[in-house]
C-alpha cells in the first residue's frame, strides 16, 4: 500500500509543477520524455551522494549500474563488435 500512495503523493507534486509551468497533462511528448529522463537521472543522486559521502569510487559506479539503469540494458552488436 505505501509504494500506492507515494506514488500518487509525486503525482500530486509533478500536477503541482505541470499547473505552475501551465502544462496540461497529459504533457505534450517532448516535455513528458524529458520529465521521465530527469525521473531516471534524479533517482540517480542519492545513491551517487551516498558513494560520495563514504569516499567510494563514483565513476565506476556511474558507467556501470547508473548508466543501465537510466538507459536501459543496451542492445549487443549484431557484427560482434563492442
């Protein structure tokens, strides 16, 4: 049930935004895609924060489970080549 209502609590606050900006919803394509990508990108920081807090490498952990996590599981080369 919690994951239910933070959903529709960020609905609220992105209808809240959408209403401020004078977007209607549902956004035109370009302006929903762009708010999915910062979606994506904005889950991103605190995990990013967190490795930098504890002195971790951050770059290693960006151009792995970061970058497939907000562009997906990339398709393999079909001619073999990386």
């Amino acid at each position: 049930m919690k994951p239910y209502l933070l959903s529709l609590g960020a609905g609220l606050v992105v209808g809240v935004i959408y209403s401020l900006l004078g977007v209607r919803s549902p956004a035109p394509p370009t302006i929903a895609l762009l708010g999915l990508f910062g979606m994506l990108v904005g889950e991103q920081i605190v995990p990013v924060a967190k490795r930098l807090m504890k002195g971790d490498q951050v770059a290693a952990y960006v151009r792995t489970e970061c970058a497939e996590h907000v562009m997906g599981q990339l398709p393999d080369d079909p001619n073999g080549k990386a």
